[in-house]
C-alpha cells in the first residue's frame, strides 16, 4: 500500500514538473511573440511620423500655392495620420505592459 501512494506521488510530483516547464516555455514564447510585435509597431509608430511631416510640408507648399483643394485633402490625410500615430502609440504602451506581466509571470515560474 505504501508503495502504491509513493509510486503515485512520484507519478503526480513528476507531471507537475513537465507542466511547470511547458508553461516557462509558453511564457517565453509570449514574451518573445510581444517584443517582435513592439518593433514592428515601433516601425510603424515611425513611418507614421515621417508621413504626417511630408503631409505637413505639402500643406504648406499647396497653401502658399493657393491649391485649397489639395490642401483640404492634406489636412484630411494629416487628421488620419495623427489617429494612427495615437493608434500606435495605445498600442506600444499595451505591449510593453504585456512584456512587463510577462517578465514577472517567467521570472515567478523560475523561482
């Protein structure tokens, strides 16, 4: 009898192991998965700003040109820009909010 409940405790002590790593490895995964999702929004956060300047520059030429008509198409383009700035930037800061829990989630299973 006592031999059966020490095979089912080693039985049951093991498996938890193995859980245990799985679960290190998917948080890693996780953690890995976000930071590649943060540069790519950073890229983006970037390519956004070098847009909405070209659009700015552009305003300015169709504006001193008297071109009303493209300048009121620049300004739309500018209003779309800034939302997907502030899209990005929501975004980066929700990343880097998840790698945080994340950290600590890997950092609690190691120990």
């Amino acid at each position: 009898m006592r031999r059966r409940l020490l095979t089912l405790l080693c039985l049951a002590v093991l498996g938890s192991s193995f859980a245990l790593g799985e679960s290190v490895r998917q948080e890693r995964r996780d953690l890995r998965h976000d930071r590649i999702d943060r540069r790519h929004d950073r890229r983006d956060l970037r390519s956004d700003k070098r847009d909405l300047r070209s659009d700015r520059r552009q305003l300015r030429r169709d504006v001193r040109h008297g071109n009303y008509r493209a300048a009121r198409r620049e300004r739309r383009d500018i209003r779309r820009d800034k939302r997907d700035v502030r899209s990005d930037r929501r975004d980066l800061r929700s990343d880097r909010r998840d790698i945080r829990h994340d950290r600590r989630d890997v950092f609690k299973a190691r120990h």
